[in-house]
C-alpha cells in the first residue's frame, strides 16, 4: 500500500502539468461566398418556331398556332407527344413553307407608280371571312358568358346532358381526347381559310380524329367535364387567334 502511493501521487502530477486541450478548431466556412452566377439569357426563337413553357402541351400549342397536333409531331420528329421539356424550341411551321421563305430571292423590279388614290377599301370582318355568319350554332342553349379580348376565349352556351353538339361548318377533325387541362372531352374541327372550331366539356365525342364532318353534323353529346355545369364551351380561332364566335354564327 505504500508503494503505490507515490505511483498515484506521480500520475496525478503528471495529469496536472499536461496542456489542457480545448475544442477542436471550428472551420468557418461562408455558405455564400460562392456567388451563384445568373443564367445567361436563351437565344431568340427563330420565326416559325415556339419555346415551350411550364404546363404546356402539344394540343394546346397546336390550338394556339391552327394546327394540327400532328403536323407539330412530325415537323420536330417528336417520338412521344406527351412528353416536351420546357425550353425546348419547337417548329410551327411547315418546313417546307420555311424553306421556301428562305430562298426567295431580293426583288429586283423597279417600283411601280403610285396608283391613283382610290376610297379606302372596307375592312374584312369576321363574318365576311367565315362566310358571312352563315355557320350553324353548335347548341342550341342560351350564351352564359361572352368572347372578350384578353379574357374569354370563346362563348358558352347552355343546355342539359346529352344535347346534340353540331358541327358549326365543314372541316376535318384534327382532336378528339381531353388531353387539354380545362377543356374536358374536346373536338377540335379544322376548316378552310385556316380556321378551327373548338367544342369542349362534352359528355360524349361522336368522332374519330381525320374524320371529315359536314355543317351541322353531331360531332359529341353537351356535357360537364372539367366544368363546374353542363355547358358547351365553343371557340373559333383564325391562325390560331381567338375570335368574336358569334360573328361566324347565323343570326337566331
């Protein structure tokens, strides 16, 4: 016993002049000294083409432009129309029809005289250029709300589940689905002079897409998908900029 106390006097005294040993060094390291360099700007889009945004899709772009979903499919070689990524440039335009824009050549004929001023010409209007507002109403309820600029896109209309949609005019049915978010069930007919008639909310559609249809024909039954009521929601577009429907409609 008394050999080791002078063991443990020792190791107490050693313990005592050891160094003490504080915390380890913290590094501080600045989470913002990295500075996050902007994103450079995107290039313009070329003419005749379409930079794709968040929450678009093909038919609603083809809806956008008076195309054909299909024609914007084959013209960017696209293996799955469901799938587009934002940002990425689309064509919108025939290829062939830009490339034939392309090449024509500067004009070289020499200006002709100014002409003798004559009385200005009438605008063409809207009902001149669907055939005089000769179109068949599609249904056959009262209109709830109006086209306007910058807000609704087309008119609705009234009616019970089930009403007959008519075809307004002749044409080609270039979509039939809902694959446009707040459309429902939709037909979308394509006619000369670059127009096309959208009817969406349908309860039923009545018509394959390619299918030709004739004015008046019953292309899909009144319904209320993805709308609050029954109703018919019906919008006329020409080069793919909504216009007033009621100005392409026979008069009740």
């Amino acid at each position: 016993m008394k050999s080791f106390l002078p063991l443990l006097f020792a190791a107490l005294l050693v313990s005592a002049c050891a160094p003490t040993r504080g915390p380890a060094p913290i590094e501080s390291r600045n989470i913002f000294s990295r500075s996050s360099e902007p994103k450079a700007p995107l290039p313009p889009v070329p003419e005749g083409s379409y930079r794709v945004k968040k929450g678009d899709t093909v038919i609603g772009i083809s809806l956008e432009y008076g195309l054909d979903w299909r024609d914007i499919v084959a013209w960017n070689n696209l293996e799955n129309p469901n799938r587009i990524e934002v940002d990425q440039v689309l064509t919108v335009r025939s290829p062939k029809q830009a490339s034939t824009t392309a090449a024509l050549p500067p004009s070289t004929i020499a200006p002709l005289a100014p002409a003798p001023t004559a009385a200005p010409a009438q605008a063409a209007t809207a009902s001149t250029l669907a055939g005089k507002g000769e179109w068949t109403w599609p249904a056959r309820g009262k209109v709830l709300t109006g086209f306007s600029e910058g807000g609704s896109k087309g008119i609705s209309i009234s009616g019970n589940p089930g009403d007959p949609i008519l075809a307004a005019d002749g044409g080609r049915v270039v979509y039939s689905g809902n694959g446009l978010r707040g459309y429902g069930n939709l037909v979308i007919v394509k006619h000369d002079g670059d127009f096309l008639t959208a009817y969406a909310h349908n309860r039923a559609i009545l018509v394959k897409e390619g299918q030709t249809v004739t004015r008046g024909q019953r292309i899909a039954e009144l319904g209320s998908s993805d709308a609050d009521k029954p109703m018919l929601h019906f919008e006329v577009r020409k080069g793919g900029k909504p216009v007033d429907p009621v100005a392409f409609l026979s008069p009740r």
